[in-house]
C-alpha cells in the first residue's frame, strides 16, 4: 500500500500568514502570478492495497483530495485510471468525493501482460493543469501464466539491458559550477541493480568513479567545464555495458543548490553565471508562498510552510519568467507520529488480531486522522528507485539528502506560452442523474499487449513466486468454488424523511396493502385504471398534500409509477422510504427532480434492479463507480473449516478513523497462510499531514 511518492496536503496555520502577503511578493515578482495561475488548488493522494499485484487481482484503494485555496468549492468527482507505458487508457473509474475522501476498488483484467503501469487520480478541474500535478504512481503488475510460460527460460546474459538515468540537483547543469548528480540503474523491470559507475571526459580521461548501491541509486560531484561533453560507462554483472551521454551543461544560467535545513527556514544558494536578474519562488500545496528577486549569486533564507508534511518546489526563473532550475525538499523530521501494536506477536491461521493505533505530535499531543489500513504477507523484498516521479537520495558519508524529481515541462511550456485559461469546469454536485457529456467508467474490453519477454525475465525471485502462488491459488480457488473476497457494491441510499421497514409489522397480503397498513405522510389513489401516490409534506408550521406524483424509486432505479411497485414479490421488499423535505432532497441532488417528493423501495436481494435495467429505467448514479466491500475472514463463518482460505491481503479498512483522543482500534482474522505479515496504514491528519506506519505479526502453525 506504501510506496514513495511526492506528498501533497493542504496548507493552514502559520501558512496562511505567509500567503497574507502573496499579493505584495505576486506585485514585486510578475513570474509568481505566472506561475501561481498554472498550480492547480486541488491536490490527490492515492494508498492502495498491496505493494505490487498479479493480474486478475483486485486492487483495494483510497483517495485523497486536498484544497489549498477556499475560494471555491472542491470537487466531488474523482477519477482514476489505469495507463499501460504507451498511455493508453485501460481503465477508468469515476467516483464519489465525500468530505474530501473516496474509496474503491479496481479488478485488474485477467490479459494484463507483465510490466509497469500507470495509476493515476485526477478531478476534472485538475485536467486544467499539467499531467505532473496529477496523482500518477507506477504500478507493478506481473501475469502469472507469462511467468508459468516462461519458467526455466533464462536470458541470453549477453542481451540483458542496462537502463541508466542521471537526475542533476536542480535538474541542469551550469558550466563552472560544482553540482551534486543522482544515477539510477535499472534493469529490463525496473529493479535497481547495483553497477561500476565510470565519467569520461570528451578527451577520454576519467573525471570520477563511483559505485550504485544494491537499489541502484547512486551520486557524485561534477564541475562541468566549459564546451565540455561528457559519457558514463555503466557496467553490471550479468549486463551489457551501457555509454550513456550526460546531460549538456548550460554555458551561461541559473543554479540552485539546498545548502541547509533549519527549524524555520531551508537555506538555498543561488549560482548566477551570467549576472541575469531572477526570481526565486517557493511552491506548496499549490500556493506560490515565497517570492524574492535578485541578480547576485549568494544564500537565500526560505521559510518552511506551516503544514509539516508540505513538499517545497523552489522554482529559480531568469529574465523571461522561464524556469531555469527547480528543487524539491522535505522535511527530514516526522511531526507525526502513527504507532502500530497488536495484542500478540504469533497467531495461528484463522485466529482473530486486535490491532490499536495511536497518533501523536511531535510534542505527543494527540491528534485526530483519517487513514486506510491493509494487511498482507506481500512484501517488497527488491527495490524500484522510480515507482514515481519523485525519490530521495542521499550521498554516501554526506549525510545529506535531496528529493530528485522529473521536471514539470508541460508546466513550464505552458508558462512560457502564457496559458492560463482553464477549459474543464470543476465538477460541485454529484449528479443523481445521467449526463450527457459527462466521462463515465470505462474499461477497454479489447486492450491486449504482447509479452515482454526481457521484463518477466528480470523480475526478483520473490515476483516470480508470488505470481507462482497466484497461479495456484486461482486453481484451487476454482476447484472449490470459492469467490474472491468482497460483498457486492451496496445500493446507494437517498435521505428520507419516513422510513417503513416490513420485517416490524404483521403479514401483509399484498403490496398495496402494506403500503396502505404500514405508511404514513402519503395518499394512495386509483384514478381511470391507474395507481397513483401524493406525498403529505409536514414541517413546523407548514402541512400540505403535494399536487403532483413523487419520484418512484426501485432500488435507485426510476420507473414510471406505481405499477412497478405493486408488481414486486411482498415478502422480498424490505422497506418503504418517503422524502418531501427540500434539505434531504437537495442532499440527494433530487432538488430540481423531486419537486414533489420521493417515493423510494428498497428491496432484500437487489434481483428488482437488474431487472428493471434491463427494462430500460434509469439509475440513479449510474456514471459513477460503486466502490465495494472487502469481506475479511471469519473463524466463526459457517463452512470455513473446509475450504481452504489462502489470502495473502487479509484485511482491507479504506474508512478507520483516529479520534479527538489519537486512537482508533480494530480486529481481524488470520487466512491459512502462514509467515510474516505486515499491517500498513496510510492517510492523513485532520489538517491533511500525511502519515504512515508499519507493524509485523507472524502467523505459524501452532499446537
């Protein structure tokens, strides 16, 4: 569920007082309110499930919307999507916002070839703004029958690729000036790889050698010199050697180099080689926060926003407001804290955990928080520096560390061509019914892609067991007929002002009749051969019969009027809803539908529905995804001592939350599988701080 990722959030306190001033820094410095109308106000952040998945698993998520301005009100649809590495859109999904979080599920297609995807999470507001201000996070995906299919086939060691990457600190480098590079190898999947490191000079001399560590993230000082080219040499056991030009140096520009971090401020230098005027500019949470111009080189003290968890984006502009160097930064100390504890360390299969959370401050105050927590034994034993834009590194001894990061282009082309006009409109109201217009769940039924043979071929050992237990798994699964484990997305309820259930009253012998004998606040009517309901609206002070016909309502579907009703199976409908009150009907975006009220029926099994779609009616929310209900295991479940439980995601909770008092509690039960399992939990504070923590039990075979 956790990986690296830029960490967004939204910004208050001490912030606020910052931004007070904004008006007077965007006066001083035009680029700040270039640039501050190209940062979208809306930020996402997506947890999921498990580190890495096999096709035909579910991925379990939930989001996370973040407004940094209130100047308008946020959006209330999410949409996430499923991009293989061409971009091509697999999946769509569009969601529900409430109270700035969403949550779903997503079943990856069963023809999935093995390889890194994209998932992404976006408002349609946010469509507005570069792809980089989007939530994108590269998702791992291995196919079991590829691996079954390709076990015992090695990789010619002559032909296995090499990929290498450099990331300069603030993305270039300046000719004359010393600066600190990143070097990121990879093989064909995307797995560090440790490798022999060698710069040469366009001469063919050696400027410097170094090693990558076993993720295969490494680093080294480099002066480029003027009119100079430089090559790396990468060499790693098993791979073929790789040359590698290095970036070009810039003859003339702008650097920037994070000398310091400090309680209350970031000391940053400016290199400036070529005398030019600039600005420096500080982004977080989607708000320009810090401007200050000059000409000079020297050390410029930035504050720190108020919010711990903000990312900084330092953003050095030359002359003609076009981005010469950028910087991300974070703070190295936690300000929260999430602890994780169960009642025991060893369980065995089938035996319930009770797990107890806390979060404090840094000062141990308690502190409330929203989060998703997930349980499984999948755990990322190999290392992929690049599952995002962004990662953290560190030179070895230095003790120091930099955020290196693929740079924002599309923003700073947009920046440079002046493009501020915004052609998708937020999206305020959840629309109860379709829209013409409107981007619907998608899923593209004939996406198919070859194998990649070189990517299935370099994954770690662990992968290639995981999709061998996925194998079996689905195989036994299939043998006893067991369903994966989640309940059916549940009928979206509306708010009502009665509610009549059927199970607290006598035998009825017909549905008329219990309409009759069990409702209030309506009038049933036969008028030339045809059923009719008028609602009674009752409010302090006001009681009145409605003139026309409510909305009719089956299980959210809307049909055409009583007939629908009457015709029902009596003892399969569990209750009779009545809305007339304007507040309840605009919570269920009926208000400009339901002029008259809302007659709504809700059924035990749900068949009506499906039924009734097919016959055409419309569905309430039909453009939106319904997220579903992980099931856990239960010991106590009626015939779980004979099929075979072997889930390795045990528990999936998208909606715990902390309280006022910083704790929040809850229990599970162990699956047949046995070893090390680890609880994640991820989510944010209730002033948007991100946090996150781990917590490991082992489950044996216990006398």
């Amino acid at each position: 569920m956790l990986t690296k990722k830029s960490v967004v959030g939204r910004l208050a306190g001490g912030l606020l007082l910052l931004c007070s001033s904004f008006t007077s820094l965007a006066q001083q410095a035009p680029g700040a309110q270039r640039v501050q109308a190209l940062l979208t106000d809306e930020q996402v952040r997506l947890v999921h499930s498990q580190p890495y998945y096999a096709a035909g698993e579910r991925l379990w998520f939930k989001a996370f919307l973040n407004k940094s301005t209130s100047s308008a009100h946020p959006s209330k649809a999410l949409y996430v999507e499923l991009l293989d590495a061409q971009e091509q859109l697999i999946l769509r999904q569009r969601l529900i916002i409430e109270e700035g979080t969403s949550y779903g599920d997503i079943l990856l297609p069963e023809n999935l070839p093995s390889g890194n995807y994209t998932l992404l999470a976006t408002t349609n507001w946010m469509r507005n703004y570069s792809k980089g201000q989007q939530y994108r996070e590269q998702l791992l995906i291995v196919n079991a029958g590829e691996v079954m299919a390709l076990q015992g086939k090695t990789a010619r060691e002559t032909a296995r690729p090499l990929h290498v990457q450099f990331f300069p600190e603030s993305n270039n480098l300046l000719a004359g000036v010393a600066s600190r590079v990143a070097v990121v190898a990879t093989n064909a999947a995307g797995m560090g790889v440790a490798a022999s490191c060698t710069i040469l000079s366009s001469a063919g001399d050696t400027v410097v050698s170094f090693q990558t560590d076993k993720t295969g993230v490494g680093s080294f000082r480099l002066r480029p010199g003027l009119q100079e080219q430089y090559e790396a040499q990468v060499q790693a056991d098993g791979y073929t050697l790789q040359r590698t030009k290095l970036p070009a140096a810039k003859q003339v520009g702008l650097a920037l180099v994070v000398e310091e971090q400090q309680n209350e401020e970031l000391r940053v230098r400016i290199n400036n080689s070529g005398a030019w005027a600039y600005t420096l500019l500080a982004e977080a949470g989607g708000k320009v926060y810090f401007s200050q111009q000059g000409s000079e080189s020297g050390v410029v003290a930035v504050p720190w926003p108020a919010e711990a968890g903000e990312t900084v984006r330092l953003l050095l502009l030359n002359p003609g407001g076009a981005v010469e160097a950028e910087q991300k930064v974070v703070r190295r100390q936690e300000q929260v804290a999430l602890r994780i504890s169960t009642d025991r360390k060893q369980y065995g299969p089938r035996q319930q955990v009770t797990v107890n959370v806390q979060v404090e401050n840094r000062a141990g105050a308690p502190v409330a928080a929203n989060v998703a927590v997930a349980t499984t034994s999948i755990n990322q034993d190999f290392h992929r520096p690049l599952p995002t834009a962004t990662f953290t590194w560190s030179e070895e001894g230095q003790g120091e560390q930099a955020l290196v990061h693929t740079p924002d282009k599309e923003l700073w082309n947009g920046l440079m061509r002046g493009e501020a006009a915004a052609k998708y409109k937020p999206e305020l109201l959840v629309d109860a019914f379709a829209r013409e217009g409107v981007t619907e769940p998608y899923s593209n039924a004939a996406y198919s892609a070859p194998t990649d043979t070189a990517f299935v071929q370099s994954l770690p050992e662990s992968m290639v067991n995981y999709a061998k237990q996925h194998h079996n798994r689905t195989r036994i699964s299939e043998a006893y007929g067991v369903a994966e484990p989640h309940a059916t997305a549940p009928i979206p309820k509306l708010p009502a002002d009665r509610v009549f259930r059927l199970d607290d009253y006598v035998t009825f012998h017909s549905v008329e009749e219990a309409i009759r004998e069990a409702t209030t606040n309506l009038r049933l009517s036969k008028r030339k051969g045809r059923y009719e309901v008028r609602l009674l609206y009752v409010r302090p002070g006001v009681k009145k019969m409605l003139k026309q016909e409510p909305i009719y309502l089956v299980d959210g579907v809307v049909v055409n009027g009583m007939e629908e009703i009457l015709a029902l199976n009596l003892n399969d409908i569990a209750s009779f809803e009545l809305t007339w009150l304007e507040e309840k009907l605009y919570a269920g975006n009926l208000g400009n539908r339901a002029e008259n009220g809302m007659f709504a029926v809700y059924t035990k099994s749900g068949e009506a529905r499906e039924k009734l779609k097919e016959k055409g009616y419309p569905v309430l929310y039909e453009q939106y995804t319904r997220p579903k209900s992980f099931v856990p295991a239960s010991a106590g479940a009626e015939g779980m001592t004979t099929v075979p439980d072997l889930r390795q995601l045990v528990h999936w909770e998208p909606q715990l939350q902390v309280g006022v008092d910083g704790k929040a509690s809850f229990t599970f039960y162990t699956s047949d599988e046995t070893g090390e399992f680890t609880i994640r939990i991820a989510g944010q504070t209730a002033a948007g701080e991100p946090l996150h923590g781990e917590a490991t039990y082992e489950v044996s075979l216990m006398e």
